[in-house]
C-alpha cells in the first residue's frame, strides 16, 4: 500500500514537472498561446492528445462496467461512438473550423447569431464540459478507493489540485504534453494487465464461452433485430441506436475537440489529427472489453460479488486489486490515472477558454487588453476545477454521466454548430426556435440522473434525444428563411484575433 502510494505520488510529481516544462513554451504575445499553443502543435503531439482526450476515465471504467453489467454492445457504444465522432468530424467539422481562424467552439455561433446570443448557446457547451469534468473525478475517486483504500474526498480533491495547477500555468501546451506521457500510462497499465485478468479468469477462450452462455444475445456487436426478441419488443433496440447516434454526433459540438483541432498548424492537418484520433480510440477500446469479459467470469468472492452489485463501475479498480501482481496494479492504478487527468485537464481548460474569450473578452469586456485577458483564463480555470470537484460529490454511475455530457451536446449544439458552419441563410432568429424546441422536446422526456421527471408521453423506447435534434435542424434553416426578410443573415467575417 505505501508503495502504491509513493507510485501515485511520483506520478503527480512527473505530470507537474512535465506541464511546467511545457508551460515555459509560452509567450506572452497573446491569449492564443494559452488557449491553442500558438496553433504551431505538431501532428503527432495532437493526434496523441486528442486520444488521450477521449480515452478518459469513463471511457475506461464505463467500457467495463457495461460489459460486465449489460451487454458488448452497450460497453462498446461510448468507445466506438466517439472514435467514430472524431472521423466524421475530421471528414467534414475540421477544416472548416481552422480555416476560418476561430478560436473556441463558440466563435461560429457569434459569427453567425451575435455574441449575445452566442453567450447562451455558450450555457449547454460548458455544461457539458463540467458534467464530464465531475464523471472524471468521480471514475478516479472509485478507482482510488478500491485500490489503496482513500477518502474519495481526498483521492479527488488531489488530482483537481495537481491538474489545474499545471494547466493554469502553461495552458494548451501543459496539457498537451502531460497528455502525451498520460497516455502512454494508459496504454501500459492496459497492455500489461489484461493477459493476468484473463489467466485468472480462465482463459480468453473460457471468459468467452461463460458469456455468451450466460448472456447470448449480450454478446453481439450491435442489439439483436428480429421482431419477437425481448430487446425489440422492449425498446431496447430503439434506444441503442438513439443513444449511439447521440454519441457519435454528439461527440462533435466539443470545445475540448476543437480546442486541439484549431491548435494544429494547418487545415490539413486538423483534418488528419482528427481521423488518427478516431481510429487509435476505436482500438482502445479492446483492453477495457476484455476485462469487462473478464470480471463475469472471474472467481469472486463473496464480499466483491456484493460490491460489484451494488456498484458496476468498480469493475476494472477491482480487477486491478485482486486479479493482478501488485506491481501491475501499480500500472494499472497509473492508466486510471493519466486517463482521468488528461481528460480533466483539457475539460477545465476548455471551460475557461469558452468563458474567458466568448464571454467575458467578447460581451462584458471587448476591449479587455492581454495580460487581463490571460489573468481571465487561469482564474475561470482555477474556479472551473473546484466546481467541477463539487460536482462529483454528488453523482454515482461513471457510464451514465459519461453519457448524458453527449446528450446534451447533441441535442442543443449539432444542429446550431451545423448550421453556423454550413447555411449561410441562417440567423438568429431560426436559431432560437429551434434551440427552444429541442431544448422541451429533450426535458419532456426526463433525466433520472438529474432527477428530471418526464413531462412529455412518450411511447416505449421512443428516441426523443434523436427526434428533438432532428427537430433542431429542420427548424433551423427553415425558421432563419421565414424570417430573413425582418432579420437578415449575419455575413461571415474573419474572427477578431483580439486580446
């Protein structure tokens, strides 16, 4: 136990010395080195941290825990949804979004709708962000617990500290290179520790056949779609397609993805970190699946049967506990670890960039010169870390929240970020409509995690997350060009590059 903790005391230290290393890269020129690293990143240094992004602790321990609780299906839906996100958006967001200059997601919806507008089309973007911030904390405060017995407390508000400081001190630059090192701990731990899992559940040939005679129509790919199965005639399958569907196009509208996207020295380049990206978070998604597979079949004892019953997300920390040497546990303790706070690190940033530059420099402050501008960044970064730690106090399921930060991007910003890029007919006007109208459509149908009760009759897996994004993008363009006679299109100028 000590040694495991002076290991996670040596890797904070490591992450700490390497962001101050990176932050020194910093020049004092603009708040674009803070935000997007001069956007000189090199190609590899982005293709790395943008998987490093995605591959998070949600990716991680909710790829297992909905192996071991559900389904293959449902464990590989978040992992494969959002690699697949990434390659639509290198094909078609990428480019498109460099060219232009911009410099946060919300930079479009200015554009094209007007800063005031754009400072509540602002609200969604950065709750997703601080929702994925919290699903962080919290994969990482279950991992700490079972693996070295701490506070969750404790476990959480150490790495908020560790991680914020680092990236309020060098910025994009800090985190993109922790990230580099932070993913090379995922893949490590990961690579190293599934061959023991599997021995100590009997082999990969016996894990599998323990599954699929358990849970046969689990074991598939994608939900069964014959018309008499239980999942068809329940709305099982209708729900999976709603949620991947969900995540794919929701894993787009992200300034944390833009964020690395606008970094990158050319479009080109942008376009290709993208698909690199998507396809290394596609492949990783195997070591998380296996040792979902692996926690079915393994021989618990009683007392861990309880607690996986109870809690399915401790499926991963407690094979690393009791399935594998200690000094794998070690590694496996360091790929929660630099998965969580690659994807915190870029969460936090990403939220402050958005306030910072779309609301504060460009409705309450315009003229706000540099250096305020850089005081803005690293305060809205200090101040988005401790909310997002008190956000975890208060949430339970990894997977769930994982989840819902894609819903509601989804809903609200696909179709707005869509149109902005795409329609030059559209206004403000069609924006408000239709960001109105998705908005009820998605509350009607309620949150559980939220405790949102539905207020809308849906049918029986009805995919109301899909109907009221479609709703968003008919409306859209359809409103802006009733209304353009009374409230013209803004033209697409070039994004001011100021402070």
């Amino acid at each position: 136990m000590s040694a495991a903790i002076a290991a996670v005391i040596a890797m904070y230290a490591v992450f700490m010395a390497v962001g101050w290393m990176a932050s020194r890269r910093v020049h004092e020129g603009s708040a674009a080195e803070l935000l997007l690293a001069g956007r000189s990143m090199p190609l590899w240094v982005a293709v790395l941290t943008m998987t490093a992004t995605w591959v998070d602790g949600g990716y991680l321990l909710g790829t297992t825990e909905g192996v071991y609780a559900s389904s293959v299906q449902l464990g590989l839906q978040g992992g494969v949804c959002f690699g697949v996100s990434l390659i639509l958006g290198g094909l078609f967001f990428a480019r498109a979004m460099r060219r232009a200059g911009y410099t946060t997601l919300v930079d479009p919806f200015d554009a094209r709708y007007g800063a005031r507008w754009a400072a509540v089309l602002f609200l969604p973007a950065l709750a997703g962000e601080l929702f994925w911030s919290a699903e962080l904390l919290v994969a990482l405060g279950a991992t700490f617990g079972v693996l070295l017995d701490l506070p969750v407390t404790t476990a959480i508000l150490l790495s908020a500290v560790v991680t914020t400081a680092y990236t309020m001190a060098g910025g994009m630059w800090s985190v993109a290179y922790t990230d580099v090192v932070q993913l090379a701990l995922v893949a490590l731990g990961l690579v190293v520790a599934v061959p023991y899992v599997l021995e100590g559940a009997g082999g990969l040939a016996h894990v599998w056949q323990t599954y699929v005679e358990a849970r046969p129509e689990s074991a598939a790919l994608v939900p069964p779609f014959g018309p008499h199965t239980a999942a068809w005639q329940g709305g099982a399958v209708l729900r999976w397609w709603d949620t991947s569907l969900m995540l794919v196009l929701g894993g787009i509208p992200w300034n944390s993805y833009f964020q690395r996207v606008l970094s990158c020295r050319t479009p080109d380049d942008a376009a290709r970190h993208s698909l690199w990206a998507g396809a290394l978070t596609i492949a990783l998604t195997v070591p998380p699946l296996l040792m979902g597979l692996g926690a079915f079949a393994y021989p618990w004892d009683a007392a861990a049967q309880a607690r996986l019953a109870a809690t399915p997300a401790d499926a991963m920390p407690l094979l690393f506990a009791r399935a594998v040497p200690p000094a794998v546990t070690v590694l496996g303790l360091a790929a929660i670890i630099g998965a969580v706070t690659s994807s915190f690190s870029a969460s936090i940033l990403s939220a402050g960039s958005m306030f910072s530059w779309n609301c504060v420099g460009r409705v309450a402050w315009p003229a706000m010169p540099v250096p305020a501008m850089r005081r803005t960044i690293r305060g809205s970064i200090v101040f988005f870390g401790a909310l997002a730690f008190a956000l975890a106090m208060r949430v339970q399921s990894v997977q769930a929240l994982w989840f819902f930060t894609s819903d509601l991007v989804f809903v609200l910003l696909f179709p707005q970020l869509t149109a902005a890029l795409f329609d030059p007919r559209a206004n403000r006007t069609g924006s408000i409509v239709a960001f109105t109208v998705s908005a009820v459509l998605r509350v009607g149908g309620g949150e559980p995690l939220l405790g949102l009760p539905a207020l809308l009759a849906y049918p029986e897996g009805f995919p109301f997350r899909t109907v009221a994004a479609i709703a968003g993008m008919v409306l859209l363009p359809l409103v802006s060009r009733l209304t353009g006679a009374w409230d013209p299109p803004r033209p697409i100028s070039a994004p001011s590059t100021a402070p």
